[in-house]
C-alpha cells in the first residue's frame, strides 16, 4: 500500500502544510496508541512525520523500531531526530548510516541535553560532534540528507542573550540546514518578533512554528518551566480549575490552539510542526479547521 498518494483539501489548506513529530512509545499499550495515531494522520498528507530521539541513544532501539516501520508501511517521509550527546563522531555516523539504510531522507540534528536531565550542565563527548553545526555538516557530509534544526523563540535557556542564541542558529544555517523548527510557544508576538530577529540576523531559512496542542495542562506548564517557554496568565486562566473536567479541558485546548494557528496564518504563516504527544484528535481537529483535510479515508498503516 506503499504508493497511495494522499491529497488535499481546501483552498486555504492547499496552502499550507504541515509536519507531525512523535515519540518512540515505551510499551506495547503505548505503541498500539501510536499506530492509530498515525493511521489516523496519515491521511492528512504531512510533509514529513518525524520521530525523537533519547538522550544519550537512550531510544535508539524503539526510533529505529519506529522510522522502520514508517518506511515499510505507510506513504509517509519519516524524519529521523538525532542528537550529540554521549556519543562518539563514528557512533553517530553509524546512526545516520542505519537511519538512512531504513529509507530516512530526513533528518532533525540536535545537541541533545545531558542523560541527568535538563539543567544539568551539558558536556560534549570528547570524541563527539561538539556542536549542532557539527553535526549538520557531518549529515550534509554523509548523505543528500534534508536537515532542519531548531529554533527558540525565547532564545535557549543556556543562551546569555538573543545574539548568543541567534549566532548557534546562524552556524547550524551556515553547516547546511535548511529548516528550522521552533521550541513551542504561546506568544505569537514572541514568535513574530524572533523571526524578525533572525532576519535581521540575515537568516532566510522557513522558521517553522512548533505548535504544542495542550493535553494536559499541568504537565504542559511544568514542561514548559524546563524548556524555558513562557505560559502567560492568560493561558493558565484559560485552563484554571479543569484539572478535573477533562471533556472541558479538550474542548478549551483546541480552541486555544485553533486561535493560536489561525492567528499565525493570518500574519502569513503557511508551515506548521505539531508536537502530537502521539494522540491524533486536537492535532487532527486543527488540521481540519485549517482546510486540511484527508482525501483518501484509508490509511494504508492499518492501526
Ligand atoms: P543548539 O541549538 O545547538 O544549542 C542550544 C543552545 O546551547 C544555544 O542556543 C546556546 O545557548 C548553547 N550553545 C550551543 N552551542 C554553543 C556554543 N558553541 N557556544 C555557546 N553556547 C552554545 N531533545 C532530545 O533529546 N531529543 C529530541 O528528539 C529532541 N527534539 C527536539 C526537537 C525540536 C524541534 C526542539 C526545539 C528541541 C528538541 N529537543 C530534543 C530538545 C533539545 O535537545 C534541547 O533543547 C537541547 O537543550 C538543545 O539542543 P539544540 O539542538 O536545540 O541545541
């Protein structure tokens, strides 16, 4: 079923497109939830589906499990994430070399954070790619690889100010990467503002919004102290005394991704990134409020 070519949609979503990033599930329970996850977005025809990747190759063996899969099964372009940490330059090359023998055209090169966690202080491998703009070169190097980055809107937590920030990116454009893909955020203003950052930077590449839809909001807020994403008070307003309304809680989560999307289109953005969480439904909901919308019902993953 490998040849079914989906196509879309409505007049604004033939304008649009859109990618879906997933994690590689830790369980049977979790990878049963996955597959219909995709059988479900596959419809919709995203540019690239792409899979994440562990600190330290923690998940190695279940991305692997995944991007093969996707590439036997399904008409979708997997996209293999990858990062820096605790590996040596001819481990990750052969990582790369595996990821593309699986059919992976795409990859998204990272530094990764330490195996302790985010926070701790990160140390390149002595024998690794010490940057991200290292690896993107050894990808551009090893293969006609599509590689995006990524890209944060707030700058990165261990960035001492904007420039620092924009400077790592500018290296990573400067190594060969032709997209970058933002941390998620809820500010559009934020965002505007950082593109126009990095246009000023002399940076022309897509800066594709990561578009996180809130499942949870406790555990979103919590996540996003980590990572360094503002939640404004309005955000958490939105949610405040839902923690135990679940059907309210959804019905409040797609709207606030709905505004947050349609906003972003009408300032003329035309790519999206969905961080799934590997559940289908608000991604799905927003893709169809945008007019992208499955031609073919069927998905050739059976879930
Ligand atoms: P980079 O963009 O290379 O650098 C981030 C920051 O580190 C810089 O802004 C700067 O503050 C500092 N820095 C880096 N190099 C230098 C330098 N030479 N001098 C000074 N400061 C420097 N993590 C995973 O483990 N697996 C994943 O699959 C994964 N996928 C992600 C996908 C996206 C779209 C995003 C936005 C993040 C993802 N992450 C993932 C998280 C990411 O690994 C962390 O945010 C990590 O802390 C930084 O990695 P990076 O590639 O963004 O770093």
């Amino acid at each position: 079923m490998k040849d079914i070519q989906f196509s879309r949609r409505s007049d604004l979503g033939s304008r649009i497109d859109v990618s879906f990033e997933f994690f590689p599930p830790k369980n049977d329970v979790m990878e049963a939830r996955l597959w219909e996850t995709i059988a479900r977005l596959e419809p919709l025809a995203p540019n690239f589906v792409s899979v994440t990747y562990g600190a330290g190759g923690s998940t190695k063996e279940r991305t692997t499990r995944a991007l093969a899969r996707l590439s036997k099964e399904s008409a979708l372009a997997p996209a293999a994430h990858l990062t820096c940490v605790d590996a040596s330059r001819d481990e990750v090359d052969a990582v790369i070399r595996e990821f593309a023998e699986l059919g992976v055209r795409r990859f998204v090169a990272l530094r990764g954070d330490p195996a302790e966690g985010v926070g701790a202080a990160y140390r390149p491998h002595p024998d690794g790619y010490q940057t991200t703009a290292e690896l993107v070169a050894a990808l551009r190097r090893i293969g006609e690889f599509d590689v995006s980055v990524s890209a944060y809107p707030e700058k990165h937590p261990e960035s001492a100010d904007f420039a620092t920030d924009i400077d790592v990116l500018k290296r990573k454009v400067d190594a060969g990467a032709t997209r970058a893909i933002t941390q998620f955020f809820f500010d559009n203003d934020v965002y505007e503002r950082y593109v126009e950052r990095v246009r000023r930077a002399g940076i022309y590449i897509p800066i594709v919004p990561g578009i996180l839809p809130i499942h949870n909001f406790a555990q979103v807020a919590g996540f996003a102290g980590r990572c360094g994403a503002h939640v404004p008070a309005w955000l958490a307003d939105r949610f405040a005394g839902l923690e135990n309304d679940p059907q309210t809680h959804a019905l409040i989560a797609s709207a606030v991704a709905a505004e947050q999307v349609l906003d972003l289109i009408e300032r003329g953005v035309d790519d999206f990134h969905f961080y799934t969480m590997n559940r289908a439904d608000l991604v799905f909901a927003i893709c169809h409020l945008i007019g992208i919308r499955p031609r073919a019902e069927e998905a050739s993953i059976a879930a």
